[in-house]
C-alpha cells in the first residue's frame, strides 16, 4: 500500500507541473529544473517499485495471473483445435496443475507427438501465448529447431555446450522461461540428454532452481503408433473421442524410446521418467479439415462459401488408401489452398 501510495503522490506531482509553471517566472530556472527532475525521480521511483505498474508498460517474467493463464489456454484451444479431445485435456491440465502448484518439484515437461499438420506447433504457440502477451516473440520464449541449430553431428559436443549455458543463463533471468524443441525425431541422438539435469528433481543446480521453467518438445515419432490406435478403433466402429489417454501413452513412449531416427532413442528423460506428459495428435478426418479451412477463412474476414471449403477438403489427399479416412498432412496445406480460392 505504501509502494503505491507513493507511485500516485509522484505521478499526481507530475501531472500538477504544469499547472506550476505559470508562476514559473517567480522561481530560478535552476531551482524550477531541479523541482521538476525531483519529482520525476521520485514518479520513476515509485514506477518501477510498483511490479504491477511496470509491468503493465513492459514485458515482465511470471506476468499473467496462473487462473487467467489456463482460462485462455481453454478458451483458445476450444475455438481453434479440431479433432484432438486428448491434446485439450491433457495440456489445460498440465499447464494448469503446474501453474497453481507453488511447491513444484521439477520443471513441467511435455512431448507432443503425430503427423505433420495435427496442431503440435499451434499448440505450443498457444501455451506460450497463455503464459506471455507477445507469445513465441516474448524474450521467455526460447525455440529451437534441430535442422536449424543443431545440424551437423559433428559438432554435437559443441551444441551440448552451448544449449545448457542458453537454458542455464536464461533461467537464472526468468524462473518461468519456457523452450519449445522442435524436429525432435531428426535431432541428433543423445543430444538432448544434455539437458537432463535441468529435468530432474534437484532443488538447485549451481544457484538456479529449474523448478519453475516448462519444456515442450514436438515430434512426428510415434506417428504410426497414434495412427494404429486410432485406426483400430475406427474399424471396431468405436468414436475417436473414447479413446483414453491410457490407450496410447505408454506404447507411444516405448515407440519413440526404441526409434533410432529420434532424437529420443535411448534417451535418459523418458528412461529416467523425466517426461511428465506423452500427449498424443490423432490423424485429422476429413471433417476435421473442414473446420480448419472455416476457421482461417473466417479468422481473414472473407465470407464463408461452403462450396470452396467442400472443394479444398476434397483436394486434400487421405490414407489409408482403402478407407481414405485421415487428411496425410493434416491442416497444414490449408493456407495456400485458401490463396488460390481467394485471390481477388
């Protein structure tokens, strides 16, 4: 209460300024320079030393609120993922107990596994959106891509380095640092045990507590795993929306645990059950892809022709080749479909 009782005494100071300076003419400039840079001292002081102030003017770590952060998460999941009952509540869950739970005892680690197209990248742009306002542009924001950063095996040593004094220097920054791995299955193996210390239950590491960070890794491992579950219920007449977490999540982590071309094959985090969450992308239906092409035309303001959004689903192609039943890149083509229709 003090903090902000001094923050308003000095902004109303500032704001009175002006209302002075008509009987500037009684006062020495030197004196009436000085009063001026007192009190906007005083203000900044009183600016910076209000966090909620401040941060209302500049990017701050841990800025949202952890309930405003899971209700945006819902809301934007619910309006903007298709076809994936168990990424929404998996991830809203995930997110949600971590945030509220002021004694964690390790980083939260998810692994986003399914075809090209599914979401994976949507979803975690979406929960660093939930967390900070500028989303993947946020300065507590780290993404990389392994063809991008990691990509010569050479040089893995090298890489191995230079990862954990980038998590080890931006954590001790911002506690709730969040990094967002992609490419995992063409990441070099044995590369990202370098990061396992950062992932485990230590309280601290040479100062730093990792407690509060998140990791997310995205990977098109597993795929074929998903798509067997999923399959299989389909041809037992079953809904997609039955399938459980349980189904799947540890075959799904014994796949990509003994995947040779993943960047997880033999890795100590899933051996070491470092990995909190196997969070599943079920292959997308045609439906499904419907509502993706709805959603972006309305998302640029164009009118909604069912005829166009019938034409671009059509032209998406599906496996298995009898059943035709999932879209094989999913929604990612959707995009440059719609440029073609929407040329004006």
């Amino acid at each position: 209460m003090k903090l902000r009782r001094g923050a308003l005494r000095a902004a109303v100071g500032l704001a009175l300024l002006p209302l002075l300076l008509g009987q500037a003419s009684a006062v020495e400039p030197i004196s009436l320079g000085l009063a001026i840079a007192g009190a906007a001292a005083s203000a900044l002081t009183g600016f910076i030393s209000y966090p909620r102030l401040y941060c209302y003017f500049r990017e701050c770590c841990l800025q949202r609120h952890d309930r405003r952060v899971a209700a945006a998460l819902q809301e934007n999941l619910d309006k903007r993922l298709f076809g994936q009952h168990l990424v929404s509540k998996v991830v809203v869950k995930a997110v949600k107990g971590f945030l509220n739970n002021s004694n964690v005892k390790k980083p939260l680690t998810l692994s986003l596994h399914g075809w090209t197209g599914t979401g994976k990248n949507f979803v975690s742009k979406i929960v660093a959106e939930s967390i900070y306002k500028r989303g993947l542009q946020s300065k507590y924001v780290h993404q990389f891509v392994a063809t991008l950063h990691f990509p010569h095996a050479h040089n893995i040593n090298l890489y191995k380095d230079q990862l954990q004094s980038w998590i080890r220097g931006n954590v001790s920054i911002c506690p709730r640092s969040l990094f967002i791995f992609d490419e995992m299955d063409k990441m070099h193996a044995g590369l990202i045990d370098s990061i396992k210390p950062f992932l485990d239950y230590y309280e601290f590491l040479d100062g730093v507590s990792y407690r509060q960070a998140i990791f997310i890794f995205l990977s098109n491992a597993g795929a074929e795993k998903i798509t067997e579950v999923a399959l299989d219920f389909w041809r037992n007449g079953k809904r997609r929306e039955d399938i459980q977490l349980q189904d799947m999540q540890n075959a799904l982590s014994v796949s990509v645990f003994n995947n040779k071309n993943s960047g997880f094959w033999h890795s100590t985090l899933i051996d070491r059950n470092l990995i909190d969450y196997f969070v599943p992308f079920l292959p997308l239906e045609y439906r499904h892809v419907k509502m993706c092409v709805r959603v972006e035309v309305e998302s640029r303001g164009y009118a909604v022709d069912e005829d166009i959004l019938t034409r671009i689903a059509d032209e998406m192609t599906y496996f298995p080749r009898e059943e035709r039943i999932y879209s094989d890149k999913g929604c990612k083509t959707v995009d440059a479909k719609l440029d073609y229709y929407y040329d004006f």
